[in-house]
C-alpha cells in the first residue's frame, strides 16, 4: 500500500510497483486514510511519505498502525534531516528511501523488508507471547540491558508504583525504592551484573494507592544469546504479609514462652501421642527433669516409675483420648530425676484450632492441702519441702483453687485479688494458646 499525498507521485509509484510485479492496493493521502484503509485490505508492506497533509504524519501514522497489525512499514521522503530520521528510526521501520530513488533501488528496498520481516517473524511472536506472559501473572515483571538499565516494567508495576514506563526506565525505577534500602540494592545490583548469577533481594517499595512502603523481594537472572539488548528479566514478589506473619509468629512464641515461664504452675505440653513438646521451668525444678532430655520422649514412657507401670500406661492413654474433647484430670506418679516418685493431678487440656492437635497438662501434688490461715489470693500452697508454690486464682475467670485440685467459681477473694495473679487455670491457658497464632 501506498501512503503519499501528492497525487502524481502517487500514480507514478503505483505503475512502477506494477511493473516490478507486486499488487497495489488502494492509495491513502493522508496519515488517518492510512490507518483505515489497513484495516480493510490488509497489505504485506506499507510505503509512508514522511510528511502528510493533515494532523497525523507518516510517523505518527507508522506508529499507530504498527500497534494494531504485524506489518512492515518503508518510509518514502524528500527531508533527510536528523530529527525527521531518527522520529522515523523510533518506529522500527523496514527501510528509508530518500526521494528521487531509481526503479532498482525501490525494488531491492521492498525485497530486503519483506524478507527480514518474514525472517523476524518467530522472533517477533517470541517477544509478544513473552509480554503477554509478563502481563497476565500476578507479579511486576522487568527486563534490563547488559548494563543493569530498566527497559521494560509490565503493567501491573505501573498501575502500582504509579510510575510511568519512561519515568521507569534506565535508574528512574530506584525512586520508589525505599532510601533506606537504596544503598544496599544498588551494591547488590552492581555486584550480579558483574557476575552474571541469578540473584534474590529484599527490599521496600512505595505503593502509589497509598504512599506506604511494603516489602517485596527482587529476584532475576541473566538471558544469554539473545539478539537484542536484553540481558535480564526478573520479578517483584510481595512478601508483606510473610514478613508480618514471620513477626506475628516470633511474637507469639515469645509470649508463650513467658506464659510457661511466669507461671509458678508445673506446665508441660503434649503431642496426641503424649510425647513431651515443652515444659516450664516450674516444672524442671518441681521434678528435676531437664529440657534437653524429656522434650520428644513419651511421658507414660519415660516419666512413669516401674512400678505399676502397665496400669499407668493405660490410664494415660485413657486420659489423652478423653482429653481431646474437653479438660481432663486424673491422679498418677511420676518419676523425678533423683529415682523417687511423685503422686500427681494432672490437669489435661485440649488447644483448641492447632493441627496437629496438643494439649497443655498441668500438673500438681495429689496431696496438696491449702493452710487454713492464709487467705486464698495468697501464694499459700506448696511442693513438699517447698520446691514449688501452685497458683489459687485465675487471672482469666477469677475461679479459685481448692483443696481437691479443683477450680471452683467462689467469693472468699477480695475483687481486686486477680492482680496478684500470675497464671490461668488449664481451661483458660488453653483458650488463650488457641487465640494465637500457631508456631
């Protein structure tokens, strides 16, 4: 198809064409004439006059029907300045004849440019699967040069960092990175592109929506043997919330730490299969047991006397499997670090919402008797010999402990005694373990 605006040229490169053997279609004068009269013949190569009369150019119209169909366009003009070159250069063109041309001249020109073009075509089909890949994942996708310059950023980096692509490109893209994390980016960034290595950095980036920073991790990697200027692509992955959860997750080991610390209560937590998982240090000293020891040990398998050691066994058993549903409590012996044995209540409590499931087993002197002169929001009872003192009130529904291990709901306290509180009774501290994220 011919683009050109004065009619006489026009008609006399539609006969040359003619005689040269090709098929011409319908003229266009105009750069919007152009545009149309593509849409409805289709041509296989496109000769543009630079300038048109009119409000769209040659360029502009080279441009705008490149966008829309795989064609290529030869650029016709009498005007070979620099600027005029290299706006024509931008669109890619297929060739630039100078006018006058000979005959053989404009042959050769059109022969080159439909014979580069059919060569580039798995190339050309290449890049556009590739950026329609690069457009339909939920990810920023990049590309760079040899030099570690920013080329290409896909649209959903646009629509969040608000940057446009020539404000993205070259070094521009650092500008919604966060300052503190600029220094150690650009030194990572120089040190890959030296190496030529795939690389993974964290760093913050300013969201347009909002102007907030949130993390993100920049990975990439190098692309060899390619015939164009593109050397890397890479992502930008979202890890907020990982990073959140990350610190959700050392809070709540934290806090559950110092539960099991504070409390004066001898506290171990147990797998369904009743293998020891943790214990306070209440529970080191009330029995001598050391962490490194029983935690992952089987407490009817190691922490029961042989004595009557079957019937034990079984009743523990019994105990986990009733457990499951609800709190728990029975009377057995444990075997103490120094060889002797120590009747208990263990208190056995299900943590509601945690896969796998655990229970949190308090346990308690069989025998503990409350000092009649002591008022109950006092620390009043104890171990024997006086290895370790039991919480009375809870913290959580002020029920008190009585004299048979059992939590009662009563009003011998004063109402501001939960203060002096350092526990919860099985029920809560269960409920309470469940409330947090699981580690």
């Amino acid at each position: 198809m011919v683009v050109e605006d004065e009619r006489i040229v026009a008609k006399d490169l539609e006969m040359t064409l003619r005689r040269l053997g090709y098929q011409v279609c319908p003229t266009a004068d105009s750069g919007e004439a152009a545009v149309e009269l593509v849409e409805s013949t289709r041509p296989d190569l496109v000769l543009m006059d630079v300038r048109l009369r009119g409000g769209m150019d040659g360029v502009e119209a080279a441009r705008l029907i490149q966008s829309r169909h795989d064609l290529p366009v030869v650029y016709l003009t009498a005007f070979a300045d620099e600027v005029t070159l290299r706006r024509s250069l931008d669109t890619h063109p297929y060739g630039y004849l100078v006018k006058p041309f000979q005959e053989k001249e404009l042959h050769t020109t059109i022969e080159t440019a439909l014979s580069n073009f059919c060569l580039e075509k798995p190339h050309r089909e290449s890049v556009e699967r590739y950026r329609a890949l690069s457009e339909s994942i939920p990810q920023m996708v990049w590309t760079a040069n040899a030099d570690g310059g920013m080329e290409y950023f896909n649209q959903r980096w646009l629509d969040y960092t608000g940057l446009s692509p020539a404000l993205s490109q070259g070094e521009g893209w650092q500008r919604v990175i966060h300052p503190d994390d600029q220094p150690k980016l650009a030194t990572s960034w120089r040190s890959v592109l030296e190496l030529g290595v795939e690389f993974e950095i964290e760093c913050r980036l300013k969201r347009d929506l909002d102007q907030h920073y949130f993390w993100h991790v920049v990975r990439g990697q190098p692309l060899h043997g390619l015939k164009d200027n593109l050397k890397w692509c890479g992502t930008f992955t979202d890890i907020e919330f990982e990073k959140q959860t990350k610190e959700a997750l050392h809070r709540s080991a934290a806090l559950k730490r110092a539960i099991m610390d504070a409390s004066s209560e001898a506290i171990v937590t147990l797998d369904l299969d009743g293998r020891v998982l943790e214990l306070n240090p209440a529970a080191e000293r009330a029995f001598g047991w050391s962490r490194s020891k029983v935690i992952g040990q089987a407490l009817a398998g190691t922490l029961l006397p042989a004595e009557g050691f079957e019937k034990q066994r079984q009743a523990f058993t019994a105990l986990l499997d009733l457990g499951r549903a609800s709190t728990r409590r029975a009377e057995m012996t444990l075997l103490r670090a120094d060889g002797g044995h120590e009747p208990v209540v263990i208190s056995l409590s299900p943590v509601q919402g945690v896969r796998p499931p655990i229970f949190i087993a308090y346990l308690r002197p069989a025998g503990e008797k409350r000092a009649p002169s002591v008022p109950l929001h006092e620390w009043a009872l104890a171990w024997p010999n006086g290895r370790h003192t039991t919480l009375l009130m809870c913290a959580g529904c002020k029920r008190t402990l009585d004299a048979t291990g059992c939590w009662q709901q009563g009003a011998e306290t004063e109402p501001d005694s939960a203060k002096s509180s350092q526990g919860f009774c099985p029920d809560c501290a269960a409920k309470l373990w469940s409330e947090m994220p699981a580690t």
